[in-house]
C-alpha cells in the first residue's frame, strides 16, 4: 500500500506503521535468509580445520567487496522506480529496473574475470599465512563465477522492490539457502571436495536464484509493455545515477577490508573469530536492513508524489522502529553470545574470541538500527552525491583510529586473543558511531527532498 500523496491527505501513523511492517516483514526474513549463505559455510567449513575457516573468512571478504560495491544495482534501482511509481509512471519504472539488469549482466561479466586473474595477489593482500591463503585462493578462484548470479539478483530485487513487492524476494532467498545448505553438505562431506565444495555450491544456488527472479521481472516488464532490448544510453545514464552510491559503497567496504586486514595481523585465531563475528553482523545488518528497504521505497515514492509532510512522518516512524530494532537484536545478542560460537568452530580459543567479540557488537546494535534507517531514508530521496561525500569522510576519521590498532598489533597479541580482538570491534562501533553523525547532521536539512519524478 503506498503512501497517500499529500494532495490526497497525509497517511496516518497508524496506516504508515502498517506499510512499513508489510514491506519490512518480508525483506527482512528475505535479507535473514541472505546472509544465511555465508553463514551456512561458515559452519560447515568451521568444521574441516581453522585454516579452511579462516581461508573463508580472507576470501569473502574479498568476494564480498566484488559483489557489494555494486550494491547500487539495488539500492538505487529501488529509489528510481519508486519515484516513478509515485508520480505515476508505471512503464518508465520497469523500465528502468530492465536498464539496471543490462547494466548487472556488464559489470559481473567484467568482474567474475578480474577475480579469478586476481585471486592469488587479492588474498595476498591480507597477510595472512601460507596455509590459509591457499584455503582463500580456493574459495574465491570458484566462487567468482557466482558474481553474475548476485549482480543479477541484486538488479531484479531492486525492481521488486521498488513495485513495493519484498515477498517474492523472500520466497527466492528462502528457496536458495536450502538448496546452498544441502549442496553444500552434499559437496564438502560427501563428494569430499573440501572448501571447494563449499564454493561450488554457493555458486550453483546463487545462479538458480538469480534466474528466478530474472523471470518474475521479465514477465512484469512483459505485461507493461515494456521492451526487453538494451538501450546503450539508458544503460549508460543508469550507471551515472548509480556512481555516488558506488564511491558510498566503496569507502564503507574499505572501512570493512581495513578492519579485517588489521585483523589478519593479530594472528590466525583471532583472525578466524573476526571472520565469524563479520559474518554474524552482516546477519545482523541485513536484518536492520530490512528498514532501510521500507525506507528507501516508501521515500522515493512520497517525493515522487511531492508529499514533504508524509516522507518526514514516515522518516520519524522508521527511526524509532530502528533504534527499538537494534535494542532487541543487541539483547538477543548478548543473550547467546556464548552459544553461538559452538555453532561455528571446535576450537576452544576461537570460541572464546568470538564470544567477547559478540558481546562488543551487542553494544553496538542501537546505532546501527538508526544508521540503517537514516542511509535508507537518503537513498530513497535520490542522495546519493551527499551520501558518498558523508562516507568518505567517516572513512578519512576512521582510518587513524584503526591505524592505532595497527601500530599496537605486537602488543595485542601478546595479550591474547580475546582481548585483542575485543579492542578491534570496539574501534568498529566507534565506526558506526562516526557514521550516524554524518547521516544524522545530513537528514535534520531539507536539501535532500528533491520531489516529483
């Protein structure tokens, strides 16, 4: 249900509630199910040795960073069609949702290839040991032709999302992590291929998802009307669009491989629950990020209907669902911080890690609901310049904070693993910290309410 134009009457509270728990309720258990591909190789690898975990942890990072930096084919593809929707351009909308599918089938065609060239020299750049960047070289020598698949998937849930249709994204997700699951037993256990199997599967899982949803747009698109062909322009002008939001991405990822990277030099245990701890805050994140979906799309269709009362209503409500979202999942949190790490490793001294590391990101949860809900807000008004400059400087006063970290590498060690990777999430929430300053000083303006389509 979309908002009511403020030429219609502004939506009550209550009708507002309603539409972000329809839109969010879905995308969240979607964007659960998400994460629930790494984690589900995090568990089953975590139980072949803690070199193959930590050859995982080395290698999604690095794959990550290749999918997410193109997060864009998403967020933005939301923001546009949602607009157009609200200023009632239906055919224009899906259109536009079938420029950012051309322009995914580009840049994974480009990027599957610069990985598998690369895979050696990029998990060469983490440090880590001989034997867990051979595991690394592995995963990601494979798993990169699974790129295609997430860019695609990215494309099409971006359309979806802007119709305000987060259910069929929900039963996609939900249908690939089952399939990832059992692959993935079947290939690592029994075919006995290791690591390798693990990447295999996720790869095969993530193309049939893709292929899914590729369908259910295409069919949309079909019903509208609207030609199918590549328009080289229009792709073009949709790559334009999307380029704040690429340098956004980038500096956020690079706060993220930085993190990591100094991880690496705290030794291979420590390194090994930082992999886990990553993973289970993208778990996290994903959740919360089903606010900024709702969000995105009920802001860029408010603006598009020029309703300025109705997006900073709406603007008010998500906020307070997500800092009442990060106070829950914090709890929750701390709650299991001790049983989650039998999930993941045999290990005792990763155990111990990952359980004071988990009770750190526990603290953190509160700023990050309000950080997911304010990006989200700002994407789906079209912000994309302010957003990248925002997160460019949250990386420039990130960066010697955790070069201080760095520097005491030695001395951190020597105090254990537990304790040294404790400071290195705590440093991380001063991230967070950073960045809802920025966004917050950003959302109290009015320069980003650009309205119409």
């Amino acid at each position: 249900m979309p908002v009511t134009p403020a030429t219609s009457g502004p939506a009550t509270p209550r009708a507002v509630h309603r539409q972000i728990l329809a839109l969010a309720i879905p995308a969240f258990l979607a964007l659960v199910a998400e994460p629930l591909f790494l984690l589900g190789d995090s568990a089953i690898v975590g139980h072949l040795g803690t070199d193959q975990l930590a050859g995982l942890g080395v290698a999604s990072a690095a794959l990550l960073t290749a999918a997410n930096i193109y997060v864009f084919l998403a967020y933005g593809t939301t923001a546009l069609v949602a607009r157009r929707l609200g200023a009632g351009e239906d055919s224009a909308a899906i259109a536009a949702g079938v420029d950012g599918i051309w322009l995914s089938a580009v840049l994974g065609a480009a990027t599957t290839m610069l990985v598998t060239l690369l895979a050696a020299p990029i998990c060469d750049l983490f440090g880590a040991s001989a034997a867990v960047a051979d595991q690394a070289i592995t995963y990601l020598r494979i798993s990169a032709f699974g790129i295609p698949g997430m860019l695609a998937i990215l494309a099409a849930t971006g359309v979806l999302r802007g119709f305000q249709d987060t259910r069929t994204p929900l039963i996609g997700a939900t249908a690939g992590f089952g399939v990832n699951l059992l692959l993935n037993i079947i290939l690592v256990y029994g075919a006995g291929l290791g690591i390798a199997g693990s990447a295999l599967g996720t790869v095969i899982a993530q193309t049939g998802l893709a292929a899914g949803l590729l369908t259910v747009v295409l069919r949309r698109a079909h019903r509208l009307g609207t030609s199918l062909r590549p328009h080289p322009g229009r792709v073009l002008a949709a790559a334009r669009f999307g380029m704040p939001l690429l340098v956004r991405t980038l500096a956020l990822r690079a706060a993220m491989l930085a993190t990591t990277w100094v991880a690496t030099e705290l030794g291979d245990v420590p390194l090994a629950a930082h992999q886990v701890a990553l993973t289970i805050f993208g778990f996290l994140a994903f959740a919360l990020d089903a606010l900024a979906i709702a969000a995105q799309a009920i802001t860029g269709h408010t603006l598009g209907a020029r309703d300025v009362p109705g997006t900073r209503a709406a603007t008010r409500l998500m906020l307070w669902w997500g800092w009442w979202m990060g106070v829950v999942l914090g709890l929750l949190l701390a709650a299991s911080h001790s049983v989650l790490p039998v999930l993941f490793t045999a290990d005792s001294d990763v155990r111990r890690a990952l359980a004071t590391a988990l009770l750190v990101m526990a603290v953190g949860q509160p700023v990050a609901g309000l950080v997911f809900v304010l990006d989200g807000v700002l994407i789906g008004a079209g912000d994309g310049t302010a957003l990248a400059w925002l997160q460019v400087v949250v990386l420039a006063a990130y960066l010697p904070v955790l070069w201080v970290v760095h520097l005491h590498a030695g001395p951190l060690r020597a105090t254990g693993a537990t304790h040294a990777l404790a400071v290195l999430w705590w440093t991380f929430n001063g991230f967070m910290v950073f960045r809802l300053v920025a966004l917050s000083l950003r959302a109290r303006t009015d320069r980003w309410m650009v309205t119409g389509a």
